[in-house]
C-alpha cells in the first residue's frame, strides 16, 4: 500500500477513534480542513460542489478502511434525510499503525481540527467549509475583500443561506484566523 | 475572431451509435471545429484496449459529443420534475434555467479537451501543483484550454449575445469554481455519482468493446432524475425518483462489472504499465509540460498519432517495444477485490518472496475507473422519511465495498520461477 494511501487511511480511523459518530460529511470537511488549513498533506484534490468543496477518493477511502476493519458505518435518518456515522471498528489500531508515524506528527492537527469543527452540523460545515474555499480562490490571486463581499460571493454559491447567516460564519472564520482574503475596515488582513 | 454565417440558429445532427443523432448548434459546431478540440479525435477513449477488446478504438471525441446529449437530457428531465425546488432554493427563472442549459452543455461538450495521449493510462506523468502532494489532473488542462485556445470561439459566437458567457463561466464549472456560482448545482451532472460522463461512457465503452457489462436502462435513470428538495438547510442535491431506483442499481452493477471485466483486466492494466513507461521516455523530463502558457501549447502538440509515430520510428524505449511486440507484463498474482488486513500481510510475503522479479504493483485505488461506493439518494412520495439511500432499496448496493484490489506482475521470462515462489509462500501458510 502507497505511503499517500496508508496515512489517508490511518487519519481517517484517527479521526473516527478521537470523535466516534462522526457524520460522512464531517469526516470530508475534517480532511478539507486538515489539508487547506493546517497543511496535513493528505494529497485530495477537492473542488467545489453547491454541497462544499468535495473529493470521492475520500468515500473511497471510508469504505477501504471499513473493508480493512478500521472504522464501522451505520445510516442513520433523521426528518426529512439520513447521514452516515463513522465509528472506529475492531482493526483500528492495526489500520492506525499502517502510518502511525503520519497520525502522530499530525495528532495535534487533528486534535485542533476536531475541536473546532465538530461541533457544527453538517449544512453548518458545508458553509464553512464553502466559505474557506472562496476565500483561498481569493487569496490565491492575492485580491482582498471585505467581510461582506466574501459573504456575497459565498451566497451566490448558496443562495438557500440567508446572507446573515452566511456573515455570521465569515465573521466566526475571520475570529479564529482562518481566512486569508478579508481585509479589515482599515484594509489590513 | 470573424465569423460569417448565414443563420446562427442552424441546427447539426451528428450520427452517434450509441444515442442515435445528436444535435448541436451553430455555436457548438464552432468551438467543435476548433484544432483543440480536434485533437480529441487523436486520443483513444480506452487507450490500448484494443489489444484484448479488438472494437476498443473509440475516441474522445465521440464521446465528448455523447456527454453532451446525455446532459441535455439529464438537464431537462430535472427541470421538468424540479422546477419548483430550483425556483425556491436557487432562485432560477426561465431565461436562468435557459441560460444553464447552454452552460451545461458547453461544459459536457468540453469536459474532456485536456485529456492526455491515451487518456488516464499516463496521468500519473502530470506535474506537481506544489505543496500538499497535488498533481495536476485532465481538468486542469481543460480548464486551461478552455480560457485560451478556445476562448474566442465560446464568447464571439453572436447566439452568445443571449447568454454573454465568459470562458472563465465554463471552466468554473468544470473545474469547480466558486465562479460557477448556483451553477455549481449542475456539476454533478458533469463530475458525479450519475454523470453524463459515466452514463456515456459505460454504454459507449460496452458498444464499441462488444460486451454487455455496461449496459443499463439509462433512459429510465435518466427520465427518474430530479433536484431533491432541501434536507436539514442544505441546498437541493441531484437525485432520481423511487420508481428509477433499480435504473441506478444497474448503473452501479454496471460501473463494478466494467471495472472488473474491462478497466481493471490484468491484460490491460499492463499495456496501462507499458503506455506511462514509455511516455516517461519520450516526455522532456518525464513529465507533461504544465497547463499554462507556453508549456500548453506544448501539451497540445501530444496525442495518441505522434506517440504512435515514434513508438513506429523505435522511439520509446523497452516499454514501446513491448507494445509493438505484445510482450506484455504477467500478472502473477492477484489479492481478492475487497482486500482486508490479513490479505494485505499475505501481499507483502508475496512481494518479499518474488524480491527482484516483481516489476510492478498496481491497485484499483488508483484507477481513474473507481468502483466507487457513495449512495444516490432516493426520494420517495409515500415513505417515510421521504429520502434514503440506494443501498436501502438494494440489498446487492449494500453489500458492495470498494475495490481496493492490488495485481502484482513479472516479465514474461521470469514467470516459471515467480510462479514457484508465490507457490512456496503458499506452502507455508
């Protein structure tokens, strides 16, 4: 098994064994996030759908760890749709182990990722994750917006979000330094 | 660009052995005659298949027009089953709707203008992005194709005039942009679970290959798909209607028997080996050139005749000659498809015993053709709740894994004595 592959996988159940229940969709924006803000090189190529920044090798490799006795996933229905929990399975530590080295160098990445973002739901997640994902288009061709216009942007993406909402959430991402295109009223970042 | 033409609203229809003819417009026809995308017709769908499936000399360029077809009506069948949905959760009129149709399928028609000589078998050969363990992919470079090379033809055709798209419109949604802004919701409908790309694709491949494997009711899949309305403030997601559930069930039976019988075919994978050994050689440095710039128009200039024509002239190295001569690698020994931890210890014995003979290694995770395992939702009108996945309509879905199975090959030569050794690690067990 690649290097790449291994410490996907140990993250993975990593992340299932910090926080069991994890939804599907938490686990995505959790690898978005480990890998756009704190550089965890887990090598996904996410680009954006109207649901947030995505990448099916991470479902590929859910079910690779499912198969490999790392993790267990149950559906679950709630009103009006149904999620996946993500559990650590039997074999976690054995699918740990395949990068044990990667998930310690990056255990305090994962801690932090798990702190701050596994609270919200997952249309919450989705808008962060949204969020941070225009931003870094931004930022990439070193234009600076204001809060508002970041919003703006994310609503033209999200119009199902009111655009206060989507403000609020800006403003929580800019409080913890997350962003990286938003200028102040001063015009510093 | 100048354009002379006599009636913009003309309509073409192009014979297809698949969909039977598809129509383009004055516009598409345009951009279709471009040298870019041209250049698909130089670029096999299923590289060097033809070597086990004879019929397997399909290109890019017919099925690009294919996604096409297979958007549109993807496109309206969730128009006319979803209005009401995309009215309130997207805020779409008729000309916005209208509008998207046109973005939809300029998008479908040139998802694919990036592709590499032989398709996937040599994108491992794309250069890095930088950081974070990133290779460029096909889209890039039709991203990148897109907003040069054919940019004049999509924003100068006069029917444009009613829609005033940008290149950057249909690279957004290619690439996933927050450009593409509420178009994004379509984007499953180009790079998703049931994409015009793998609908066309599954059924072109089976037609031209002459198997059955990928065939599926598509029609019915098609006409069940729908925008399924909000779930918990989350945005519509593309989805199929009760009554389509077992349409989708044999699109994903179909998607597994493909990969297993045609994508992932020991033979084929090795001629895959072969085809990026030898594009390694005869690259510049080994790699593509980058999508920008001068190094794309240098990319542009590769396709399957050039390969071709130095592989003939004895360019190419080992690798070239073993295509030419059909000496391929042997597969010599296979883990199961759904590959558990215990399989995975029996490989790496296998792997220690053959030491120098193994040649290579190779796993469908890194195949472009995924079994793939993420569920389409459902939506009902009579149960509760409303929506639910396919794996619990079908208990077949449920029970699938991914493939995460690894093939191990030798030379030919070495093969009497490879076998040997996979025997005595075997023996011991």
């Amino acid at each position: 098994m690649r290097d790449i592959q291994s410490a996907r996988l140990a993250t993975l159940v990593a992340l299932a064994e910090k926080k069991p229940l994890l939804g599907r969709t938490a686990v995505m924006k959790l690898c978005y996030f480990l890998q756009t803000l704190r550089n965890v090189p887990l090598g996904y190529r996410f680009t954006l759908y109207s649901y947030g920044p995505f990448d099916s090798s991470v479902l590929s490799d859910l079910s690779t760890a499912e198969t490999l006795g790392g993790i267990e996933s149950k559906t679950v229905f709630y009103s009006g749709g149904y999620g996946y929990e993500i559990s650590p399975a039997g074999r976690s530590r054995s699918v740990r182990n395949l990068a044990s080295g990667f998930v310690k160098k990056y255990r305090s990445d994962i801690d932090w990722a798990l702190e701050r973002f596994a609270k919200f739901g997952s249309a919450d997640l989705e808008l962060l994750s949204t969020i941070i994902y225009v931003d870094r288009e931004f930022a990439t061709t070193n234009e600076r917006l204001t809060a508002d216009a970041l919003a703006e942007k994310v609503r033209e993406v999200k119009p199902h979000f009111a655009e206060e909402y989507i403000r609020g959430k800006v403003d929580y991402l800019r409080q913890e330094k997350m962003l990286r295109s938003v200028r102040t009223a001063s015009g510093r970042k | 660009m100048g354009y002379l033409i006599a009636d913009p609203h003309r309509r073409y229809e192009i014979r297809c052995p698949v969909h039977g003819f598809i129509q383009i417009d004055d516009w598409e026809r345009q951009i279709i005659d471009q040298p870019s995308f041209q250049r698909l017709r130089r670029i096999r769908q299923l590289a060097c298949t033809d070597l086990l499936y004879p019929g397997a000399m399909h290109t890019r360029f017919e099925h690009s027009l294919g996604v096409v077809h297979v958007a549109s009506l993807l496109y309206d069948s969730i128009v006319q089953k979803s209005r009401e949905a995309l009215e309130r959760q997207l805020a779409y009129t008729k000309e916005g709707l209208d509008r998207d149709r046109q973005l939809v399928r300029l998008a479908a028609l040139l998802h694919d203008v990036g592709h590499a000589p032989f398709s996937h078998s040599a994108e491992d050969l794309f250069p890095d992005r930088g950081r974070g363990g990133k290779k460029f992919g096909h889209e890039d470079y039709s991203a990148a194709i897109i907003r040069t090379e054919l940019r004049s033809a999509i924003e100068d055709h006069p029917l444009n005039e009613n829609t005033g798209f940008k290149a950057d419109d249909v690279a957004a949604l290619i690439e996933g942009s927050a450009a593409a802004k509420r178009a994004l919701f379509w984007r499953d409908l180009i790079s998703g679970q049931m994409d015009a790309d793998r609908i066309d694709y599954l059924i072109r491949d089976s037609h031209h290959i002459g198997v059955h494997y990928g065939r599926f009711d598509h029609r019915r899949l098609i006409s069940s798909a729908i925008a399924i309305p909000d779930e918990k403030n989350q945005p519509p997601r593309l989805g199929i209607e009760e009554g389509g559930w077992h349409a989708a069930e044999a699109l994903v039976l179909a998607r597994y028997f493909m990969f297993t019988q045609v994508y992932f075919h020991k033979t084929r994978v090795a001629y895959d080996i072969h085809l990026r050994e030898t594009m390694k050689t005869l690259l510049p440095g080994g790699r593509f050139p980058k999508p920008s710039g001068a190094d794309l128009r240098e990319f542009m200039k590769w396709d399957d005749w050039r390969v071709l024509g130095l592989i003939g002239k004895g360019k190419g190295g080992e690798h070239a000659e073993r295509i030419l001569k059909r000496d391929h690698y042997r597969e010599i020994y296979y883990t199961p498809e759904a590959c558990t931890d215990k399989d995975l210890r029996d490989l790496r014995a296998k792997k220690a015993k053959l030491g120098r003979l193994l040649v290579a290694e190779e796993s469908a995770k890194k195949s472009w053709y995924k079994t793939g395992t993420s569920d389409i939702p459902v939506f009902s009108k009579v149960r509760s709740p409303q929506v639910q996945p396919l794996s619990k309509y079908s208990k077949v879905i449920e029970g699938m894994r991914e493939n995460n199975q690894v093939l191990l090959y030798v030379d030919g030569a070495s093969r009497e004595e490879a076998e040997r050794r996979i025997k005595e690690t075997s023996k011991r067990r």
